[in-house]
C-alpha cells in the first residue's frame, strides 16, 4: 500500500495543508482529535480543499463553499458527496502515516466505432 510519512509537529491545527505523493494531491488536517487525510480534491467541482478553512469541525472548499465533517469527510452541504478518505495511523510519537489503496486506472472512453 502506498505511504507517506509526516512530522506531527509540521502539522498546524485545524489547517489543511497539501502533501503530494506523485500525481496525488493529499490534504491532510490535524485536529484536537487527531489527523484525518483525505484526497486534496471537492467532489464538486475539483477545487484543492487544501486552500480551504477549516471551522467549526468542518472544512470549507475554497470554490463554492460546500463543507465537510473534518472527521469524517461527509459533505454537509450536499450529503450525498463524500471526501476519497485515506487510512492515517501513528507509527511512533511524532509520526503519521497516511496510506491509501492504488487508483485504479482510468481508461478515456474512446469516441471512434
């Protein structure tokens, strides 16, 4: 499974910051609670929600506004979108591994019969 590792220390609370491990963009937040990692992508309409805020538990996109549980990366705005969530676990005092599952690849549907 595909890794990379962080500083907790280089994490600022409650601000989602932007790790990219080749062509992923991953948007990594640190709460009061602990870390959650997801893809650094609104399901709207792509903006990086790494330049979003976050308040009150949630995290706005920068685009249109629509926001996520931090927590769980549930939109609140339209509930049936939800933040590509990746798998964080601490592997010693100061670290955090976010992993995730390889992207399948997409294959461009072909317009010629």
């Amino acid at each position: 499974m595909p890794h990379i590792d962080l500083a907790l220390d280089g994490l600022p609370e409650d601000q989602p910051i932007r790790v990219e491990a080749g062509d992923l963009g991953i948007v990594v937040v640190r709460t009061a609670l602990g870390v959650v990692a997801y893809e650094d992508s609104c399901p709207h309409a792509q903006w990086r929600l790494s330049l979003g805020e976050v308040f009150n538990g949630r995290l706005e996109c920068p685009g249109h506004g629509w926001e996520f549980e931090v927590a769980t990366g549930q939109c609140v705005t339209v509930p049936a979108h939800c933040l590509r969530a990746m798998k964080v676990e601490m592997l010693e005092p100061g670290t955090v591994r976010v992993a995730w599952d390889e992207r399948p690849v997409q294959m461009a549907a072909s317009s010629e019969q």
